[in-house]
C-alpha cells in the first residue's frame, strides 16, 4: 500500500538498556511504517540505548544534564537537537529525567512515554514492585502523553497482564515487557495515521480514513 505524505519524524528520549528503543527501530524496518526514528538522546553516555541507535545508524546524541545551570537550560538543549532532526514526535523509552513545562510546550501534544503499569495506578519509579507490593492481580502498560505532572498525562493505549503467585519484580516486569513492545510501535502508528485526538483526558482514536 501506498501511504499518505512523508514518514513522521520521531526522536527517542532514553536512559538505559533501550529495549524500547528496539522495538520501535524493529517496527520502523517496514518500509510501510508511517514513523522513522531520526535522532536517539541519553542524559546517559553509556546507555545501551545509544549503541542501539549507532548501530542503525541513527544519529545518537549524549546530553549530560550536568554541562547545563539549570533545568529549563538543559530541556533547551534537547529541544534544539530535536528541533535540528526536525523532530515531529518525541518518545520517552526509559528517558529517567523529568520535561519541564518548556519542553512539554515546545512540543505539545507530541510527546508519549511508556509507563510499566495501568495508569493511574503506579506512577513513578519501580511500578513492577509496586503492583507486587500491592497485590493487584492485573497490571499491564500504558503508553500516554505527556504532560506537565509525573505520569498524568491522557492514555492512549493499554495492555493488561497478569501477576503470577511467583513473580519477582524481575519476572513480571519481563512479562510487562513484552506487552510494551507491541504497545509503544501501535501507539506510534496511530499518531503517524493521524488518527489520535486529544479531548480533555481521553485520547479518541480515528478510524482509518
Ligand atoms: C519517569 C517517572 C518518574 C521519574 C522519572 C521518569 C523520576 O521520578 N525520576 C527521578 C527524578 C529525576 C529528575 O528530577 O529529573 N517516567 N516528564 C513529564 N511528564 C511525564 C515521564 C517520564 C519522564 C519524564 C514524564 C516525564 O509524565 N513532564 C518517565
Ligand atoms: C520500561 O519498563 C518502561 O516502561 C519504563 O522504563 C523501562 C525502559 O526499558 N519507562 P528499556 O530501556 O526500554 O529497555
């Protein structure tokens, strides 16, 4: 199928091992994938998320928050690498550092995060413990914008899973992690179609025109 207008542009925000970062390189080889990943950022050098990136030959940037006086300089930092790739979409894939209000506005409505549990249930750091810790027999992934709060932001898609008797944080949050895998490329998609609209907290999602 031919598709309508050029690829979107996405730029991923990672700190870490970058298995996020993976698949949505994995989806983007099908030349019929809507969305290209155009720049990798890390506040980490030695993210494995940047390797990734290198070895698809992707542009792979460290910004080291440190070199920066404050907050908002550092967030303007990443939005002139971004705004450099041209950037339509940004994806948070394990990025540990929180968007200040100027870079949640430079690009509104155009930043998604993955988050390790079905939000509003949570949010924050080690979600896998804290389902576990809980007790709940379900939890799952979300992916969401991104707004000015911690995990707030309207969801776009969801995956449940289930806790088993034996988990560990470890086993469960491989088990979440295969969901967010096939979740984050989806949302990806859908974004690329045009197909996502925000109204109030609720994402609508378009049929395809
Ligand atoms: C995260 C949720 C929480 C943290 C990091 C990532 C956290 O508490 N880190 C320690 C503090 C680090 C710091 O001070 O920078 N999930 N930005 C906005 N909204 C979000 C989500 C994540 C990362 C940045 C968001 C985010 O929902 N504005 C990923
Ligand atoms: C994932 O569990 C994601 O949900 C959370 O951080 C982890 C990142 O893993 N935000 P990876 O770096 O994509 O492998």
């Amino acid at each position: 199928m031919t598709r309508g207008g050029p690829p979107v542009r996405v730029g991923v925000l990672a700190s870490g091992r970058g298995s996020n970062l993976q698949a949505i390189l994995d989806a983007t080889r099908d030349p019929d994938f809507p969305a290209r990943v155009v720049v990798v950022i890390s506040d980490r050098e030695e993210a494995r998320a940047l390797e990734r990136a290198a070895a698809r030959g992707v542009p792979a940037v460290h910004l080291n928050s440190k070199d920066y006086a404050d907050r908002d300089r550092y967030d303007r930092a990443i939005v002139g690498v971004l705004a450099e790739h041209r950037v339509d979409l940004v994806c948070l894939a394990g990025f540990m550092r929180i968007l200040g209000p100027g870079l949640v506005h430079a690009f509104a409505g155009r930043i998604m995060n993955i988050h390790p549990a079905l939000l509003p249930a949570f949010p924050g750091l080690a979600a896998q413990r804290q389902a576990l810790e809980y007790g709940v027999k379900i939890t799952g992934a979300t992916v969401h914008f991104v707004d000015e709060g911690v995990d707030t932001g309207p969801i776009i898609l969801q995956a449940g899973v289930p806790v088993r008797p034996e988990d560990t944080e470890e086993t469960l949050s491989e088990r979440i992690l295969v969901e967010e895998h096939s979740l984050y490329p989806r949302a990806i998609r859908l974004f690329a179609e045009g197909r996502l609209r925000i109204a109030g907290r609720r994402v609508l999602v378009e049929a395809t025109p």
